[in-house]
C-alpha cells in the first residue's frame, strides 16, 4: 500500500495515498474568526473553499513551520451523509512516499485517552512511524460547523 509521509515536529507520520487527492505548495489562507483553533482558514482550490486545519497546531499548539518542504495536502474526507468533502491539512516535511503493508502497522498499547486520528505504527531503521485516519481527524461539531451546507441550520 502506498503511503504519503510527513512530519509534525521531529515525529513521522503517514496517510493513506488513496485519501489524497494533490500535494499543494503553502499559501495563504483566508482567517475564519471564531473558528476553532487548528482551523487556519480557507484556501481557494479550483474556486471551492476549502477548510484548512494546520497538523502542527492540532497537535503541538503551535503552527507548523513556514519552509520549503511544508505542504498543503489535499485530503478526501468522509463527510456527512454520502460522498467526500475536501479538506486541506498542512504538514511539515512531505516529502516522499512509501510502500507498507498495511499490516506492518500495529496498535501502540497507549490509544485509550489518544486523539481518534492516531493511528496504528510501524517502525523501520529511524524509529516509528504513525498512520494518521483523515476520517477521524475532525470532531463532530467541527465537522459540523466546517462543512454545513446553504440553508442547513447549525
């Protein structure tokens, strides 16, 4: 199975390959005041606002860092009701891809009182690497506020 790999401070993470539609270079985004913190903003992608959440702030409470290798990844996530929204996720570091069998991941022993996105891990020669579930990524009322449609109430 292919997946794609960052880093959120000195940390490797992965996504499913499947799930990502583009890797964007960093741009700005359009602040939402009162959105929830991990929330940057929107982004203009193909005239369609997207929800930006930084991996970084979510995860460290502080954004990630502006370099060149920091991108914008272009996610499918399970919406409400049928089909996928998109969701933009910025992440240090994404600079490659790799190859895994999905059962080379296994539960790190610590997921009660772990946020639902932390994943199984896997380890290789420079430590352990984490699956990251785009799916769970977002809370409830997150997902609500971010992807509410026209005229639906709140």
């Amino acid at each position: 199975m292919l997946f794609l790999m960052f880093h959120i401070g000195r940390d490797r993470f992965v996504l499913d390959a499947e799930q990502v539609e583009r890797v964007l270079p960093l741009m700005e985004a359009k602040s939402l005041p009162g959105a929830p913190p991990e929330v940057v903003g929107i982004i203009n992608y193909r005239g369609a606002p997207t929800p930006l959440i930084d991996l970084s702030l979510l995860a460290l409470g502080r954004p990630s860092e502006r370099v060149m290798s920091t991108r914008i990844i272009l996610a499918r996530y399970l919406g409400r009701g049928e089909g996928h929204e998109r969701l933009a996720l910025c992440a240090e570091r994404v600079i490659k891809t790799i190859q895994r069998d999905p059962a080379d991941f296994v539960a790190t022993g610590v997921e009660a009182g772990s946020p639902a996105h932390l994943g199984p891990v896997a380890s290789d020669a420079d430590g352990f690497i984490q699956w990251i579930r785009v799916e769970a990524l977002l809370a409830d009322e997150v997902r609500d506020i971010l992807f509410q449609r026209a005229g639906e109430p709140a």
